[in-house]
C-alpha cells in the first residue's frame, strides 16, 4: 500500500473542518480525509511509541505505518460522512 499511495489524492474532508470545531489558531487541527483510490487520511497526534506496545496480540503494524490519535469529536462529527459500505 505505500507505494500506491503516490497516486491518491484528497477527494473530501469527513465532518466539519478544524475552525467549525473550535480550532481558531491551526495548532491541533485533527482531520479525516476520503482519496481518490477509496482509502481515508488521518492528520492526527503521532502516538506510535506510547501505544505500540499496548497493542491487542492480534494487531500488527508495518515499519512504515504510525499510530495517530484523533479526538473523539472529531470521529463523531465525521460519522455522517463515513460510508457504509
């Protein structure tokens, strides 16, 4: 998937933009973006370090995927834009 990614672009924000959820000095600005190819971007707090090892035995990463946290609001008010299928 890494090499794939070079050709995906940002089709949509899912939820509201950072500023309509307070975020008026562009200092933490979690977001959630649809690309092109089907798969979604997350801008968020690289987490990697103080999560990695508090990952259920069934999950994995690869060397070049981070573990990045978002607020709970921001996932919320993107729910309605998440597609079900």
């Amino acid at each position: 998937m890494r090499n794939e990614l070079s050709s995906a672009r940002i089709t949509r924000r899912l939820g509201d933009s950072p500023r309509q959820r307070g975020s008026l000095t562009g200092e933490s600005c979690p977001d959630l973006f649809e690309l092109t190819d089907g798969n979604f971007a997350v801008i968020g707090t690289e987490a990697t370090a103080a999560l990695d090892p508090h990952l259920p035995s069934d999950a994995a990463r690869a060397d070049y995927e981070r573990i990045v946290v978002i607020t709970r609001e921001t996932l919320i008010r993107a729910k309605r834009d998440i597609p079900d299928a």
